[in-house]
C-alpha cells in the first residue's frame, strides 16, 4: 500500500469521525444560542475555553512523547518494551496533572477568587474535574492513534463528544436548565470514558515498569511542546478573556458564535489530516528518508488546500447567512468576523504539513520560541485593537498574529525540510472556489435544509471543476476508482 493511499485511509477514518463530532457541534450550536442569552453563551464558551486551557497546560506536552517515540519502542530502538511506555507515560500524566491542577484550585481560593466572577467561580468544580479526565484521556487516546488505529479512535472520539453532548441535554432539559447542568453532563461523560479506557490499557501496565530515565527524556522532548501548546492557547483563546475584561460577556458571546463556527468547518478538514500525518511522516522518515518524506509532504499540503480554499471562501462568501440559519438573528452581528478568523486558522491547520521539519528533527524549541512571541503579540495587539475597533480589533489581532506565526514555522522548517507551496494549482483552487460561490448564490438558503442542499451542490460543482482541468487529480481519482473495482 502506498503512503499517500495509507494517509487517506487513516485520514478517512479521522475524516468521517471528525464529521460525525462537527455534526454534534452544529446540533448543539443552534440548542445553547438558544437556550442561553448571548451574555450566558459568553460564560458558557469562558468556561469551555478555561477546561481548553487547563488540559493544554495538566497534559505537560506528554501526548506528543506518546506519539513521538511510540515507533522507537516499537521498532525495538530501546531496551526497554511497551510496557514502560504506557505505565511511565500514563502514571506520569496521573501525578503531573493532579499536581497541577491542586496547585491552581488552591492559587485560586486563596489569591484569586475576589477577582474572578461569580458566575465561573460556581463552575470551577467542574472544571478542576473536566481538566483532570480530559488529560488523562488524550493519553490513552494518543497510544491508540501513535499505534495508527485511526477506526479505534475515531469511535471513541464520536462517543467521547456524544457520550457528554447528550447527558448535558438530558440534565438540561430534565433536571437543570442552566450552565450547571451542562457541565454536570460533559463531567458524567467524561468520567465514564476514562473508566472505559483505562480497561482497555491495565493489562498493558506494571507498576514495576516505570522508567524515571525515559520520564526525563520524554519531559525534554515534551517540555518546549507545553509552551507551544499554550501559546496556540493563547492565539486560540485569549481574545475571549480580553474581550471580557473590556466588553462583557455579551461581546464574548456574539464573538465566540462567529469564532466557533469557523473552527468548526476548518476542523473537518484539519483535524483528521493532523491526526492520522504525524505518525506516517514519521514512520516514513525512518523507513525510507528525506527524499520520500519530502515528496509526500508536498504532494499531502496541495491536496490539503483543494478542499481547504473552497471551505475559506465558502465562509468568507455565506458566513451571515450560515449564522442566522444556525444561531438565529441574534448573533447575526458575528458573521463580521467570519473572514478575519477562517483564514489563519486554515493556514494554521497545515502547519503539521509545512513545520514538519521541526518534530522530524526534534528542533522543537524553535516551535516554542515562534509560538511564545506569536502569542505575545497576539496579546499586545488584541488589547490594543480591541477598545478601538470592538469584537472586530480581537479578529484582526488574530489574523496577524496567526499569519505571522504560520509564516515563520513555514520559513524555517524549510531549512530543515523543504516542504513547497505550489502557487499556479493553489491560485487555480481559489479561482474555481470563487466562481462556485457565485454560481451558488443564485440558489435561496434560508433553513438548514437549503444551507445543506447549498452545500451538496456546491461540493458536486467544485469536484466536477477541479477533475475537469487537473489531470493529475483527474489520473490518480480514476485509478484509485478503478483499483476499488
């Protein structure tokens, strides 16, 4: 099997895992707009935000030691087995986690809690709770997809988010109509499925077979990965804080709707392509090296932007009529920062393609340099654009501050991998998005049905295009047709 073809197998799965979890997302978006006023839905993406932080930070950069040296235990490139793997990495998240966490509950009881609002501090039980399950969860999650069981995970990932969706509405809807309520649901899930997967891995571990050498190489591979992790959470997430600090939460909620809505259709495409890449640029690079990794790696990032220019245009051209269908009029004002917000997350979204260099060579410090000032200056700019320009200052502070990241990790993991751009197909993707959008536009949506009959016809003019005058995309979809026959 060829790499290209094992990378959209595994990518299927990851791709039709990730489109079942968006289609939970667009069930509960119009629900919560609904339910709660735009100042409840501002707390309400506070809060989910704050549990963001908290894992990003409790995980301690150990999910990508489970994915980085899976392989070298595997390949028998250690003297130790499998099991020091899991028991050192799984208990190492127990204990770093639990520290950290006990650590901030009692920072905040005791220096922070006359600054923080009311409403979140009921909240924070469930948080302290959602941030320990939610670590140790993507774990045992990352042992699943490092072992490329991409069919595994893509189960557990839909059960993971429907499991929580779905209790959060029972109690909603039965017991408690509040953000309370909610959260008591998401928790639920969440300590069920760590249960589950903890079964599926204690035959896996010995309480002998925890490695303090391998704990320290995994936390020095790891360690600079924490500081990116958290300042992509501060790019992700900070606006929200300061918009709150400056507006309200009524700003928070009407930002939040636009923001979550754009990263809900670029997670379709980039969620499975940087689950199911990792892995097989990795294995590739050991088994073949530079030349065929380099190859793959091109020829991967142009057909990520076949589909992901039509999904930026498409949002770019109909992003207020999507939010009206979906979260009613009432955060129709969010549409305005649907552009500023789709663009750098989907160029940020193939950074695993172009900044590939960077874990191929373990040169992750660089990414934690590049990522700490990116997030320095998205702070310094939201605070600066924000009393200005409103919900729009946060939007443009995040288009430059993405931009000049995604940039940079390209510039110099080029020096290390050199990973290209094809400029005439990527103008030629964005010419046929444009006129499918315009062809589009003559068709009415004004209900769900309409915006999904919109996006089926869309999706067919797009293809039928692109096939038409790429022969090469043309070559390989009729020989991947006919080798399925």
């Amino acid at each position: 099997m060829s790499y290209l073809k094992k990378l959209f197998e595994q990518s299927a799965y990851y791709f039709i895992s990730n489109v079942i979890v968006m289609m939970a997302g667009f069930i509960s978006f119009p629900i919560w707009t609904r339910i709660f006023s735009r100042a409840e839905y501002g707390l309400f993406s506070l809060v989910v935000i704050t549990i963001s932080l908290g894992v990003g930070f409790s995980k301690f950069g150990l999910q990508h030691a489970a994915l980085r040296y899976h392989s070298d235990f595997k390949e028998y490139k250690t003297d130790l087995d499998m099991s020091y793997y899991y028991t050192t990495l799984f208990f190492g998240s127990v204990v770093i986690s639990g520290s950290i966490i006990s650590s901030a509950v009692l920072g905040i009881e005791v220096f922070l809690r006359s600054y923080i609002d009311g409403s979140l501090l009921d909240l924070m039980p469930y948080i302290a709770v959602l941030v320990f399950t939610g670590t140790l969860i993507s774990i045992l999650m990352m042992f699943i997809r490092a072992d490329n069981r991409g069919r595994l995970y893509s189960i557990f990932i839909i059960a993971k988010k429907y499991g929580g969706l779905f209790l959060a509405l029972f109690i909603v809807f039965h017991f408690m109509r509040s953000l309370e309520g909610v959260f008591i649901g998401f928790a639920l899930s969440e300590v069920l499925m760590l249960a589950f997967l903890i079964s599926l891995f204690v035959k896996k571990m010995k309480l002998r077979s925890i490695s303090l050498a391998f704990m320290r190489e995994a936390l020095r591979y790891s360690f600079p990965l924490i500081w990116m992790e958290l300042s992509n959470m501060i790019l992700n997430i900070g606006d929200r804080y300061l918009l709150q600090f400056y507006l309200g939460p009524n700003s928070v909620g009407i930002y939040s709707a636009g923001y979550n809505l754009s990263n809900m259709a670029q997670s379709v495409l980039t969620t499975p392509l940087r689950l199911a890449i990792t892995p097989m640029y990795l294995h590739i690079w050991n088994r073949d090296g530079k030349r065929r990794t380099m190859v793959f790696l091109n020829d991967t990032l142009d057909y990520y932007f076949v589909l992901a220019v039509p999904i930026t245009v498409g949002m770019i051209w109909y992003g207020e009529e999507i939010i009206t269908v979906l979260a009613t009029s009432k955060f129709r004002d969010s549409a305005e920062v649907i552009p500023y917000i789709i663009i750098p997350l989907i160029l940020r979204g193939a950074y695993v393609i172009y900044g590939a260099g960077f874990f191929i060579y373990k040169k992750t410090k660089i990414l934690m340099y590049l990522a700490l000032t990116a997030g320095m200056v998205n702070i310094g700019l939201n605070m600066i654009l924000i009393p200005k320009f409103g919900i729009l200052g946060a939007a443009y502070a995040t288009l430059a501050s993405f931009g000049m990241l995604s940039l940079l990790i390209a510039m110099i993991s080029h020096k290390f991998l050199k990973v290209e751009i094809r400029v005439k197909r990527l103008c030629l993707y964005v010419l046929l998005s444009f006129l499918t959008m315009q062809l589009l536009s003559f068709y009415p949506a004004g209900n769900a049905l309409q915006l999904l009959a919109r996006l089926l016809i869309g999706s067919i003019l797009y293809i039928s295009a692109i096939l038409a005058v790429d022969e090469r995309l043309r070559r390989k979809t009729v020989s991947a047709l006919s080798r399925r026959r």
